[in-house]
C-alpha cells in the first residue's frame, strides 16, 4: 500500500478552496424490510432475517413498506426539502454478490424529497447553510466478508461469505448540493453535518443512528479549486466514513492529499478511496468516472409513490421541535451562558435538567446539582448520567431540604449516595442517618470556645480584622460538630465572642 | 375404468368434470388417473408430445383422493369445496411451485426447487385442484414456438411436426392433447394466445394487473399476466376466477376484482354489442386461410346481432418495434439474478482466476440459450446511457400511443377482434434461425400487453389450405375481461353448431406411444433423490 504524499492544512487553506459534499445513507428502524415481511434486525445469525424476496429467488416481487415512506417524508421534512406529489423507484443495474437481484431498487430521477438545507452550527456559534439536494429512498445491500486475503478487501481474498440479513433494509440516501466557502472549517463543517443529521434522524425516531452499526453512514466528496476559480476541481468520494471523528479526519485528509497532487501538476482522479481509521488515510478505490452505466429505468414492479398533501401535513404535524431549534429555546429559557449551556450538552444532561426543572428546580439550582454533583458520579460509574436513576423530585425535594437550613450542602450530597444506594427517599435517609444542622447556640458556643483556645493566633489575627482568618476557626468548629454546625451561624458567633464587626 | 370411459373423462371440459364430480358420478382420483394415463400414452418418447417437463403423479393424485373422501363424506365440507376441486390442471414452468421442480426451459435453473408458491397456485390448491405437472416453455418464456426450450421443443397435436406456439407451447399442447383440461400460462407478447390459436384452444390474457404475477418468472414485469389455458370459453372464465383477484404479494395488482366472468360466458348473447375490425390487424401478412375463418367469425357474430364497425389504430405498427425495446430491456434486468451465487446452476470457468465475476460469466454463458442472450443484449443494450432515450423512451412514447389507439378504438366499439396470429403452426425448425420471422408471430397480440388490456383467442376453425388451426382474438377495455367471455362463448357456440361439434374432434388421433412408458421416467433426472 503506497502512501499518498500530503501538503499541510495550512498550506493546502493558502492555496486552495475546498468543495465538500456528502451522501449519508441513514438505516430506518421500521419493523421489516424495504420491500419484504422479513424482520429488520441487526445482530442476528447471518441469513435468518431473509425470505425468498430478500433472496432475490424467481418469481418474487417487491412491495413497498409504509412505514419506511413515512421515515423518508418525516426526514425530508426535518431537512426543509419539498416533497414530491408522485415520486417512483427506479433499478440500479449492476452484478455484485451482495446484491441479490444483481439491480438495487433506488430512487434515480424522482426522489421523495427535494431542495432542502440545514443550517449547521459550528463551535463558535457561526451558522453554515447546507444545501440538500435529495433525499431518497432505497434498499440496502447484503453484507460481504472477504476471507484468506489481506485486510479483508475482496482483492487477494480466497473466499467471500454473503449474509443478507441487511439486503433490503430500507435506507434514506441524503445528497448535499456542493457545499462551497467552508475554507479552513471544511473538516469541522463535515463532522457537524453529519452530527446533525444523525441527531435529526434520531430526534425523529426513524433511525436508531447508531454509526458504529452502520445505521448512519457517510461518503464524503472532496475537490479543491485554487482560490478565486469557481470552476470545481475534480472529486474524489470517501466511501463508508462511520464515526464523527473519521468525517472530520477524512475530510481533512483528502484536502492535504488533493492539495500535494495539484501541487505536483498532476490531475487529481476521479474515484472513490477507502477510509482507513488506524492510519487515519485514504488509499485508492475503484475509478469512478461518468462512464459507469447502472442501466437505470423505472422499476416495473413497483406503483408510483403518491404523497398527498394531507398525508405530508398529517406527518409533519407529528415532527418533533428540530434539535437546534430545542436548544435555542432552552438555553434562552434557563439563561445560561454560552459556554455553560455547551457543557450541559456535551455532558449529555440536557434533557434532564429540562425534567428536573419542570418538576420544580429552577435553572441554576437543576444545573447546579446534574452537573456539579451527577455528572462526576455518571463518569465514576462509567454510565450515561442519565442512567444513574436520579428521579427529578429527588433534587427537588433534596434542594428543599437545603434551602429550608434542614440539611446543608455537604449533607445533601451525603443524602444522594443513599438514594443512589437505595436506602430510600431524601427524608427517610435524613431521618435513618441523623443528619440535621445543628442550630442550638449552646453546643456551637462550647465548640467555638475550644477552637479559639486550640487557634489563640488566628484569634489574633481575627481581632486584628483579617476576616478572611475565620475559616480555620470555623474550620475547627465543623469537625467538633461532625459537620452538623449551621456554618452562617457559627460565623456569627465567632465575630460576636471576638467583638468584630463584620 | 375401462380404456373407453378413461378416454371419455379426458375429453371431458373442466365444467363437466366439475358437474359430474358433484354429482359424484365420477371421482378425482379416476379423473387424475386418466389424465396421468394419457399423458403416459402420448407425452413421451421420440415421437411424442412433450407437453410436461415433469409429472406430479403422486401429489396430484393425493389431493384428488382427498377431495374424493370430502365429497364422500358430505356436510359443511363437501359443500365449502370449489367448483374446481378435483378437477385436474397443468401449470406453466415458469411458475414456482413447491414439491415440484421449476426450470423455466432452462438449464440455469436444472434441479430448482422453490421454496415458496406462487400465489395462483396457492389459489390452485386452496380449491383443492390436482396439479399434473409443470409443461414445457421456450426458455424463461421467450419465443414463440416452444423450440427454444433448453429440454426440447413439445410437438402440436395436430402435426406433430409443427411447433405448438410459445412461448406456452407446453400448456396449450397439453390441453389439446387431452393431457389436462386445464392450464396456466403466462402472456407477455402472446405467450398464452399464440399457442391457443395454433393448437386449436382458448387461452386468455387477462386485464393487467387482475392476475398476482407474484411466483411467475418475470421476463417483462410491464408485460407479464398469468392466465387461463383450456377447450372451452367457459373453462377459462372458471380458471380465470379461481386464479384473479387481488393480491397484496402483487404491488400492481388491481385493488378490486373483475365482474363475473362465469356468468359472462354463461349469457350468451351479443345483441346489439359492437365488435371492432382492427384495421392494422388483418389483411396484408395474414395467411388466406386465416383471413377466411376471421371472415367467417365476423359473419356469424353479424348474424347473430352484433354489430360489426371498423376502427383504426394507426399506432400498432409500432408496437412489435417498440415490444422488442421495452421487453428485452426489463428481461436484461429480470434475468440479472441468475448467476450462479444463490441457487441453480453453477458453473466455473476452465482457467483461472476464480472470481466472482468470472464464476457468474461462465454460469450465465453455459445456463443460457441463444434467444435469451439475444434479447439480454438487446436490453442491456437498449438502456444503457446514451441510448436509453432513443430506444427505451421512444418505445414507452409508442406504448402511450398504443394505449391512445385503445381508449379511442374502445369508444367506437365494445370488443375489437382480429385473427390472433397471422399464420397457422410452422414446422418445427423452419423459423428457428430466423428471429424476426419468428418474432412476426406475435404482431397481432402484442398490442394487448403494452397497453394492459385483456385478449382472448379461441378455435375459429381451419385453414382452407393446410388443414390446420386457426385463432380469432377478441380484444376488450381493461377491467373487461367479461366481455371477452361473452362475445368468445357466442362465437364459440355458432362455430360448433357449425362444424357439429368442438373442433378438437377433428385433431389425428395420437397413437400411443409404442411403448407406454411409465410415468416415472418423465420425471425430470434431477427430481430423484
């Protein structure tokens, strides 16, 4: 395996002006395939999710799965696309084992949704306009495994094994139209696009979109042009880029690699390039030119598509907030700032604290406790903060606790071990453990005077108006009291047996 | 069961099978067993007629047994049993069955068992219908003589020397033989007609869409329609009934049935209703004889009140051009999936390497016939980029316009009617080499596929100057299909009184064969397990 020579980002950004565009092929979660009654299941025994239509056996014919119809307008929908009154399904003819029939059934000239965009946000705030140019609805191919070769590729390979379980599963394909002027951001431009479209499809419940399954996977098209020139330069696809951090790695790859071919004066190929994650390259494909003839005409087997207005409107109706629209209005609801709001959804707790304040926190007091108490607890138990069981009317009813001077902070996180423990509600491990401020004078004075006894020269200092000396005295007074002490009360106190004025 | 009455039950119509099982004069079993007897009589051997590809003795006559104890023991049973039940029937090839091989003439699918039914004949064997056997096709129904068939052509009852038609050459064969009372074909061009017409029989290719294709070996998926094989106009209005409705296997399959075609057939009268000469369907090309008995046909339905108009359909010339577009085209991509990797033949190329491509060339290039490449080419051909629009698209225009002549022929006439092929049978091998000739067959039929609507063709006697069949065609408006068996039935009954009885009474006798096989040795090799 030759490796491609490479120009630096920099250099390459100071030359050249990249065009990016992605085909995403999203898996929808319906219950059977695309066009067979065969259970739509990842994970299951190679071959046991087929029946003769999925096995392409004589005779058999394809019959469109509602549901799946439905996934695609609801996807169309949440990309702004228009949606096409009658749209049908065209055959992709081409000989390959995965490919039961040796034809995909696709949408060619008629896709289901049309003349979208989505508006990416990128980590500064800056918002970027992509374009979508379709969105359709196809099947799935089989899955190969290349055997007695090297790298599992099909070049050098003894032998290949076929499981259809996946053939026919219904897929979305999303086309961007060239994305233009992303410059320098291009790698991060990719991975949010993909990010947003993951998380759209799985706001909208059509798609498990699990990229480590393959439920959403991505071909991402590169070309640079020198700057100023608004002819494209060629492409080259990236085929099968299945986490984030790949899009943004390919991405960036291919600019470099693009970058040191025209540098050296040659014409950049057009193919597709396989994604390496362990290197973190791409190494060259199969030649993919205008000249490859799939033969597509319109599937005979199969009826028009007809998406009445009423039907779209019924399911949009049903389309749940757009996940960037959401955030928006939370982060605007809770007054957090930029960055604290970044945070709570990079810590994944943003739909808890959502719960929590509807259950009657307010928004500091809901972020205070998920991500200053929950959060490190979720990474200590290497689970999902989420997953932890903390109910919302546990915080509640724990901050009340606090805010009524029943128990104090240290006191309250004391209590949320026993809940997560499972010892009971916030009250009954109050009770159980006897945890309560200790709010009589009488013990605090005694404990006061014993700490200024053991503490004469911070005394001192106290008397002398460095205020901030108090700590070690009251400091002194807590650990007396087994942390039980109101510590605003034995402040006072203190200045009061000293004869400070606060 | 003497010789003589088995001979009788043979040339029994599937209605008076039917009535007389009823009445429970007779049984399925001695109905099955004659039939079985016959087709070992005159199926085999050098000289014999080929119908069956493979014999389901054993299946058949279990289900006849069972109807047979139904019917013995009465109650709810007895009465909830089909009309059909216990009456025996021959399917097409081409159509998947379980527990039975299906080839599709062709050595690509030798030994193929399928693992599912195809929906007609789920329906067969929901009436409790004894299925015969599997009969013999030109290879995945392309061609119009039968001589394309990968396992041998099947010889017409009247001639043993001549083709019996194709592509369902077998299925007509089989009936005109006394083989069965009954079959299935499919039609795409002509396939279940063509054969009807030169074997002496009725075949319908019912409305598009009225019949699940769901388990019929596509060839063109546009033009493909199972239908009803059989002796009398009625038979196959009680087939087409058994086998129609819809079927959610079937994407274009119509949501709601046709009308009563058994009481269609039944009505017998075609006062007042107006039949259409198709102008560009006659004349010029047609054999004399042909045109004498179309001629004939037309006096009597005149005679018999009907109304005979003339209409034009300008566009038909360009149907059989356009047909060898769209059909090749759509077989290219249908036949796409035989390539050794899943299931049927499996051949390795003689030198190395062993790739996956290589493996599905030399499958593909020892599983198929010449015709079949042929037409695979043409398609592949015919869509590929570039060309797509010239020829594909230009021929989906002309089927507009097909469908344009139809809709306005239709306004002027309630049924359209034409010879259903220009001549009668040809002799075995005298167009095998010359494709066009042998696709001229079809000139007549094809325009019913691309425009979707039903056909029908029955016996309308024999030609003056070869003695042999001659097939009358009546056309109707899709949905129709009622008055294809209500126009055909008339027809049928003044012909006969005509001629003083069927005209397959007037086929040769076929000699049994010297030595009567048993039934057994038809069986396809690759059946014995």
């Amino acid at each position: 395996m030759s490796t491609d020579a490479t120009l630096s980002f920099e250099e390459a950004m100071e030359k050249y002006d990249p065009v990016l565009g992605f085909e995403v092929h999203v898996e929808l979660n319906t219950q059977t395939k695309m066009f067979s009654s065969a259970p739509n299941v990842f994970g299951d025994e190679p071959n046991t999710n087929v029946n003769e239509v999925d096995l392409g056996m004589p005779g058999v014919l394809p019959v469109l799965n509602k549901t799946a119809v439905e996934s695609s307008i609801k996807i169309g929908l949440a990309l702004n696309c228009k949606i096409a009154e009658s749209c049908r399904f065209a055959r992709k003819n081409y000989f390959y084992p995965d490919t039961p029939k040796n034809f995909q059934t696709s949408q060619y000239d008629e896709p289901i949704a049309y003349d979208g965009y989505l508006d990416i946000e990128l980590s500064d705030g800056t918002v970027f306009r992509v374009e979508i140019e379709r969105a359709h609805m196809e099947e799935d191919a089989g899955k190969l495994t290349h055997l007695g070769g090297s790298a599992g590729r099909i070049q050098g390979a003894d032998y290949s094994l076929v499981d259809y379980n996946r053939a026919g599963v219904p897929l979305v394909e999303i086309v961007t139209k060239p994305i233009e002027g992303a410059g320098s951001r291009a790698p991060e431009l990719a991975k949010a696009y993909v990010a947003a479209v993951r998380e759209i499809v799985k706001n909208l419940g059509v798609s498990d979109a699990k990229m480590e399954r393959g439920n959403v996977r991505c071909d991402a098209n590169v070309s640079l042009r020198p700057h100023g020139r608004e002819r494209f330069g060629i492409r080259s696809e990236t085929k099968n880029v299945n986490s984030l951090r790949a899009v943004e790695h390919a991405v960036r790859y291919e600019i470099q690699r693009h970058a040191a071919v025209l540098d050296s004066g040659e014409p950049v190929i057009q193919e597709t390039r396989h994604w390496h994650e362990d290197t973190r390259t791409t190494t060259s494909g199969r030649a993919k030119s205008d000249a490859d003839d799939y033969r597509y005409f319109p599937e005979p087997d199969l009826v028009p598509v007809v998406a009445s207005r009423e039907w779209v409107e019924e399911l949009r109706a049903t389309l749940p907030e757009p996940p960037a629209a959401r955030r928006k209005r939370l982060q605007a609801d809770w007054g957090y700032s930029d960055l604290e709001f970044r945070d709570v959804v990079n810590a994944g707790v943003m739909d808890e604290i959502e719960e929590t304040i509807a259950a009657g926190a307010t928004a500091s007091v809901a972020r205070k406790w998920w991500m200053g108490e929950i959060v490190g607890r979720a990474k200590n138990a290497d689970v999902d903060p989420g997953q932890l069981g903390v109910e919302p009317a546990t915080i509640v009813e724990l901050n009340k606790m606090v805010e009524d001077g029943k128990i104090n902070n240290k006191m309250a996180s004391e209590v949320l071990d026993g809940v997560l423990a499972g010892e009971g509600t916030p009250a009954e491990i109050v009770e159980k453990r006897g945890l309560a401020v200790v709010s009589d004078d009488g013990p605090l004075l005694e404990a006061i005077d014993a700490a200024l006894a053991a503490q004469p020269d911070v005394a001192d200092k106290i008397r002398a108006g460095k205020l901030q000396a108090i700590g070690a005295i009251v400091g002194g007074v807590m650990k007396a009291t087994r942390g039980q002490a109101d510590a605003g009360r034995v402040k006072e106190l203190i200045l009061e047996k000293l004869g400070v004025n606060a | 069961m003497t010789d003589t009455n088995s001979n009788q039950l043979i040339r029994l119509s599937a209605a008076q099978l039917a009535e007389k099982l009823a009445a429970r004069e007779i049984t399925s079993v001695e109905v099955v067993q004659a039939h079985l007897d016959r087709i070992a009589a005159v199926d085999g051997g050098d000289r014999g007629v080929h119908a069956f590809l493979h014999v389901n003795a054993e299946e058949a006559l279990a289900v006849a047994a069972e109807v047979d104890a139904i019917r013995a023991a009465g109650g709810a049973a007895a009465a909830e049993l089909h009309e059909l039940a216990g009456v025996p029937i021959a399917v097409k090839d081409l159509i998947v069955t379980v527990g039975q091989p299906t080839t599709a003439g062709s050595k690509i699918l030798e030994g193929w068992h399928s693992p599912y039914d195809a929906t007609v004949v789920q329906r067969l064997r929901a009436a409790k219908m004894p299925i015969l056997g599997k009969t013999n096709l030109d290879e995945f129904a392309m061609g119009s003589s039968t001589e394309h068939s990968a396992y041998g052509p099947t010889r017409n009852p009247w001639d043993l020397d001549r083709i019996p038609g194709g592509s369902g050459g077998g299925s007509a064969a089989a009936v005109a033989a006394f083989e069965a009372p009954l079959a299935l074909g499919t039609d795409t061009g002509g396939s279940i007609r063509q054969p009807g017409a030169v074997t002496g029989t009725v075949g319908v290719k019912p409305t598009y869409g009225s019949v699940s294709r769901y388990g019929a070996i596509a060839m063109a998926s546009s033009l493909d329609q199972i239908g009803p094989v059989s002796r009398t106009v009625l038979d196959s209005a009680l087939l087409h009934q058994v086998i129609g409705g819809h079927d959610p296997f079937d994407s274009t399959s119509l949501p709601d049935p046709l009308g009563d075609l058994v009481a269609a057939a039944r009505l017998g009268n075609v006062d007042g209703m107006k039949i259409g000469i198709v102008k560009e369907l006659h004349g010029e090309g047609y054999q004399a004889g042909v045109e004498n008995r179309f001629n004939e046909a037309l006096e009597l339905l005149k005679q018999a009140g009907a109304e005979i108009v003339e209409v034009s359909c300008p566009n038909f010339q360009y149907a059989l051009g356009a047909y060898y577009l769209i059909m090749p085209s759509e077989a290219s991509s249908n036949l796409a999936k035989f390539d050794g990797v899943r299931y049927g033949l499996r051949v390795l190329p003689e030198e190395p390497p062993l790739t996956i491509e290589r493996v599905m060339g030399a499958t593909r290039a020892a599983g198929f016939g010449d015709e079949v490449k042929r037409r695979i080419i043409l398609g592949t051909y015919a869509l590929s980029a570039g060309y797509y629009d010239a020829y594909y698209g230009s021929a989906q225009k002309v089927r507009t316009l097909i469908q344009r002549d139809f809709e306005a022929a239709f306004a002027k006439a309630d049924v359209l009617i034409s010879p259903t092929a220009p001549t009668t049978a040809f002799k075995l091998g005298e167009k095998l080499n010359d494709p066009l000739a042998m696709y001229l067959n079809d000139v007549a039929t094809i325009p019913a596929n691309m425009a979707g609507v039903p056909g029908l063709s029955l016996p309308g006697g024999l030609a003056d100057e070869d003695g042999l069949p001659v097939g009358i065609q009546l056309l109707a408006p899709a949905r129709e299909d009622a008055r294809l068996y209500r126009v055909g039935a008339v027809l049928e009954s003044l012909l006969e009184a005509k001629w003083g009885g069927p005209l397959l009474d007037r086929a040769p006798e076929l000699a049994a064969s010297p030595v009567v096989e048993p039934v057994e040795t038809l069986v396809d090799a690759q059946e014995a397990k």
